[in-house]
C-alpha cells in the first residue's frame, strides 16, 4: 500500500499536469513495483518545494522505500513525454546489468522504472575534490564499463555529456545512469565518447585529468581512438589503455 496519498504525490506522480485518470493508474503501478513510501529528497525542486532527485524531458527521478524497507529509486514517465513508455530504458539498463553496468534494474511497468539507488556524487565533483589514487581507480573502472557496453553493441547515446549521466559512490566507484537515449541500433561510441570528453577536450578538468593519467600526447590517443572505432575490440582497446597508463 503507497503512503502519503496527497496533492504533492499527485504531482509526483503525474507531472507537470495531474489528472485524477493518471494519478489512478499510476498508484496501481506503484502497488505492482511493491513501493511503500516516496521520500521528499534532493536539490531538484518541483512546484516551488517539492523535493526530487532529478528532472529531465522525458522522466523525474525520485527516492522511495518498497515494501521491505529497502531505499530505491524510482523513474517516472512526465505525462508530456514524447516518449510512449519506459520499457525501453528499462530493457536497455537490464542488459547493461548483465555486464555489470548501470544500477541494478529491480523492476518496471510502462510509467515506472524501479533500480538501485546510488548514494554518490557527480562525476564533475569527484574529480573536483578527489585524491589522485581516488581518481585513477575510478577512470579505470568507467573506461573499462565503456568498453563492455561496446562490446555487448549497447550505446549510451549520452556520454559525449558525462557530468549529468554518471555518479560515483565512496570510494571511487562510477555508475552510468539514464539509459533513455540508449540503443543497440546504432554503432556503439562509448568508450570514445567518454575519452574524447574527459580526456581529449580542453578545458580545466580536462587538463587535470591528463595531467593525472600522464598523457602527454593526445595525437596518439585521437588516433587509437579513430581505429578502435573501426575495429572495437581487446587489442584495441588494451592499446588505449596503454596510451593512458591504465593498463
């Protein structure tokens, strides 16, 4: 049974326009994820104070307990959304699973995305506040999920923009999040998506990342990168490794 059947839920659970045939629908695929409690938690602020992990075009994100007690977070399909549902991003996270990326999918109906909720911080803070060892454990990991989900031809589609699609837990363990824009239609970019942008790009954080890993020539790293796109694979990728003293 959901607690807290009140307006601001309404909004929760119905935004931006809550319908009274939405709001019904849509507690019934809360009672079929097991979810007792939403929490009102995070800097996002809906309506001038309702308190929720995240928000984007397509979804708002949220913090709930299901029926055992267990913290959880929880997608939920805005009512504006160009999108017809979330199954989707729900398939696409439950094969990123299988390769042990992404927090663990625990559930999902047409509206509703249930997974594990992961009490970190962005990836921008991270590198921000860091120690180096910290840091140089956490890329490796990330580049090393990167080149799974190339492998298992699973794109992103979003991680050219990284500081909105990844948190990292203490002490230094990254989880790629929001797979609404993924796909395994498409060639698959990952890795160099993610290297072209924290590594390759110029910029602050950039500049300290080289400096960090000890590249000192990116000509080589842009080129490795031009030929693992067109043959992904180990040796390519162990060659990049490599170039980032990673391996």
């Amino acid at each position: 049974m959901v607690k807290n059947l009140n307006e601001d839920l309404r909004h929760i659970l119905c935004y931006p326009i809550p319908t009274d045939e939405c709001f019904n629908t849509r507690v019934l695929e809360l009672s079929r994820l097991n979810v007792a409690l939403i929490i009102p938690f995070g800097h996002v602020v809906l309506k001038g104070k309702i308190k929720v992990l995240g928000k984007g075009y397509a979804s708002i994100v949220v913090k709930a307990v299901d029926l055992e007690d267990n913290v959880v977070a929880l997608k939920i399909r805005r009512v504006d959304s160009r999108r017809s549902s979330l199954i989707h991003e729900a398939e696409n996270l439950a094969l990123a699973n299988t390769v042990n990326v992404g927090p663990r999918l625990l559930g999902f109906t047409e509206d509703m995305i249930m997974y594990e909720y992961i009490n970190g911080i962005r990836l921008k803070e991270f590198i921000e506040s860091m120690s180096r060892n910290h840091i140089i454990k956490m890329i490796s990991d990330l580049f090393r999920q990167c080149f799974r989900l190339d492998m298992i031809g699973l794109d992103h589609g979003e991680l050219s923009r990284p500081y909105s699609h990844i948190l990292v837990r203490e002490p230094h363990k990254p989880y790629i999040i929001d797979f609404e824009s993924s796909s395994v239609r498409r060639r698959p970019s990952n890795l160099t998506s993610i290297i072209s942008s924290l590594i390759i790009r110029e910029g602050s954080l950039q500049q300290k990342l080289r400096v960090i890993l000890g590249v000192s020539n990116k000509q080589l790293l842009i080129e490795a990168l031009r030929e693992y796109k067109r043959n992904i694979g180990p040796r390519m990728f162990l060659k990049i490794l490599k170039l980032l003293n990673l391996a």
